[in-house]
C-alpha cells in the first residue's frame, strides 16, 4: 500500500507540471521509481556492507575492489579501476557525451579507525556511514532500478566510485577523471551524491585552501638552555592570531586549524612544530584575503618569538606549503541541470533551495562543466565524528530525485 501511495503522490502533480513535462508518467520511469522504494532495505544493507570496509583517503583500495565486483553485479559494463583508484562502469546511451555520476570511497578517518556500525533505536552508527556509504549504496541503486525497468538515455552515464575527496585527498579522484583521464573529452555534466536532504542542492562550489605550517628551531634542555625560542610556543603566537580573525558570515568564510604535532619531550624545547590549517569561504576574493592573514599572522608569531628570546641570539624559521586548494565556483540557476534538480526534489515531494558546500562538484564546475552535488536521502548528523549517524525513514527518495534529474536532463538533450 505505501508504495502504491508513494508512486500516486509522484505523478499527481498540477497540472502545470504535467503539461510541460510527462516524464513520470512512462511506465519505464514509474517501474524503476518502485525499485528503488522497493530496495530500501537493501540499500541500507549495502550501505552498512560498503562502512565497514575500511576506507580512509589514500587507502581506499579494498573498498574500491568491493564496489568494482558490485558495478558487475547491476548490470555496468566496461568496469575498471583506473590509475587514480577510482571505480569506473558504464551504461551506454545513444550518444558518447557522458553523463557522470558519482560518490566517494574515502572517509574523512585516519587509517586504524574502527568502521563497525551498530544499531541504536531509529539510528545507525559508524564512522562514515553516511559520509559517503550512503552516496556508494545509492550508486549501485540507481543503476540497478534503470537496468530493471529498461531504462535507455541519450547520453551515457558513466558510474564512479571516486577517491580522495576528503582531507589532504584534495579531489585528486574527480581532478584525475576531468583533467587527465582517458575519458575527460566526452564528460558533459556531472552530479556527486555526498550528502543526504533531497531539499538541499549544491550549486556553489565553496573554495578551500589548505596549509601546512612548519616552525623550526634550536631547541634545547627546558631548564638548561632556556631562553632559547621554541617552535611549539611559536606556532602558539601564529594560532592565537588565527583564533582572533574576524570573518563575515556572508559570504560564509571560516577557518581551523585541524592537527598540530611537534616536540619531542615535556623536558625539552621543541625544535619543530606543524599545524595544518584549513581555510574557506563562498567568495574567491574572500578566500584570498583570510589566506593573506593567515600569511601575516606566521610572519608575526615568528617576529614575536625571536624578540622576545633575542637574548639567547637564536630564531626560529617558519614555511608554508599549500597542502590542498578547491577552486571556488557556482553552476548558474538558469543551468539545466540546476533546474532538472529543482523539478525532481519537486516532484518527489520536497522544498529544493541552492547552496554552497566544498565538494567533488567544485573542480568540474572550476572547468566550466555543470555540476551539482545532491543528497541520497536520510537524516544524518556528527558527520567527520566517530559518532556519526544516519536515520534511513524515506531514505529512497532522496535516490529517486537523483535519478530523477538525470532522466530530466536527458530528456532535454539535443
């Protein structure tokens, strides 16, 4: 009964809609619709198999394996995994522009982590679980509703199992795909399923740069040489300015410092001390300004450190090394692509609004590719956390509205 229900809220639209659009009155489309609400428990069980495989950026290799073995199982072709580690299956349309699809194998976790999901009431629990399992499972849902309803497109839709979008990762999957991958020429639009409200639809790529600060000096016996500068009260100084920034809200512009590490015993001046900071904003000229600052504030931490230890006729040395940098972009609302996605969070019963997020969407939208980044359905929270959760009530939706920009797209193509 709640499918059938499901399947008459789908296609009683206004008649406004209907008039401009049939799409959800094929019987093609109807059938691969109740696959996916059919399959949610299925989905959510692959989407726990997929969270346990450990996963961490740069270590993805088991994960990808399993997700290769799985392409095969739902019906993708030519599957491979290329030289950047990313999960590559093909579904052929009538044309050899591509549409890609994708989500990311990696987990924003050091390797060693425990991936093991448990239970709790309505909520699941485990590191990355939603972040991307949730992305992975819906891949392999999609794929495998449009080869059980014989669903055929214009374009070809190429499925891809990504690595390293989080951390240091830096979209070195996606960068490899668009900029040096065999099949770059042909990649026309492109969607990453990397979160979960079906409302929310990632159209601005917020950019991102990423440091590492490295502070070198002397060292020394704590009570035997002191005086001497210290790498770790240095970073100290630099930190503190950063913790003192001011940023606006609007454009959304942050900062973190993320890890620190240095020293080598509590009885000895540190010789050298390292803080990776990460810094974003919405804007480009934004961006540009707070990694200005942060510039500054080593120059001025290091000054601080050395004047005030002058006496013992020692310094400390500071470097910067950009570490990671997601260019900063939008794909424009009047895009088809954007307004597909509108239609189907629309029409699979959802209130759709634009926004920011630093995703895999950002380095094709840098290309001037269409992208987008959409949510596979289910609640979530803790994200980036050992408590990271994820509810699945009406998760199939989220997935169904994917699926439905893609047919919508498509529909469109010339």
């Amino acid at each position: 009964m709640r499918l059938a229900l499901s399947l008459l809220a789908l296609v009683c639209l206004p008649l406004s809609v209907r008039a401009q659009d049939q799409l959800l009155q094929r019987d093609d489309v109807k059938k691969a619709l109740a696959y996916i609400e059919a399959s949610h428990e299925k989905t959510l069980a692959s989407q726990v198999t997929i969270a346990e495989i450990p996963a961490p950026t740069f270590h993805e290799g088991e994960r990808a394996k399993y997700m290769a073995t799985e392409f095969r199982r739902v019906g993708l072709s030519r599957v491979e995994i290329d030289k950047q580690g990313n999960v590559l299956g093909w579904r052929d349309g009538d044309m050899k522009d591509t549409f890609v699809l994708a989500a990311h194998l990696d987990i924003a976790f050091e390797p060693g982590v425990s991936t093991k999901v448990r239970k709790e009431g309505a909520r699941w629990f485990g590191p990355g679980l939603r972040d991307d399992s949730r992305g992975l499972a819906a891949l392999l849902a999609i794929a495998e509703a449009m080869n059980q309803a014989k669903l055929k497109t214009r374009q070809t839709i190429l499925f891809v199992a990504n690595v390293g979008e989080e951390g240091l990762g830096d979209l070195n999957g996606i960068r490899y795909l668009f900029k040096e991958g065999p099949y770059r020429a042909n990649l026309r639009e492109f969607i990453s399923m990397d979160q979960s409200d079906p409302a929310s639809i990632v159209t601005g790529g917020t950019g991102v740069k990423r440091y590492l600060v490295t502070v070198r000096g002397p060292g020394g016996h704590s009570y035997a040489a002191f005086g001497r500068p210290n790498a770790i009260h240095t970073a100290g100084r630099v930190i503190d300015q950063l913790a003192d920034m001011e940023v606006p809200k609007n454009p959304k512009t942050t900062f973190n410092v993320g890890r620190i590490s240095g020293g080598t015993s509590v009885n000895a001046i540190a010789e050298e001390c390292s803080f990776e900071v990460d810094l974003r904003s919405d804007d480009p000229g934004m961006l540009d300004k707070i990694e200005l600052k942060l510039l500054e504030a080593v120059r001025v931490g290091v000054e601080a450190e050395n004047k005030a230890r002058a006496e013992s006729k020692m310094s400390v040395k500071a470097e910067t090394k950009v570490i990671g940098d997601r260019p900063a972009g939008r794909t424009p609302d009047s895009n088809s692509l954007v307004q597909a996605a509108l239609w189907a969070a629309k029409a699979t019963g959802h209130t759709p609004e634009l926004a920011f997020s630093s995703t895999d969407s950002n380095l094709p939208i840098s290309l001037g590719v269409p992208a987008v980044t959409m949510g596979s359905g289910g609640k979530y929270g803790d994200q980036h956390s050992r408590t990271e959760w994820y509810e699945p009530e009406n998760a199939w939706k989220g997935t169904q509205s994917v699926l439905l920009t893609i047919l919508r797209f498509d529909s469109g193509v010339r």
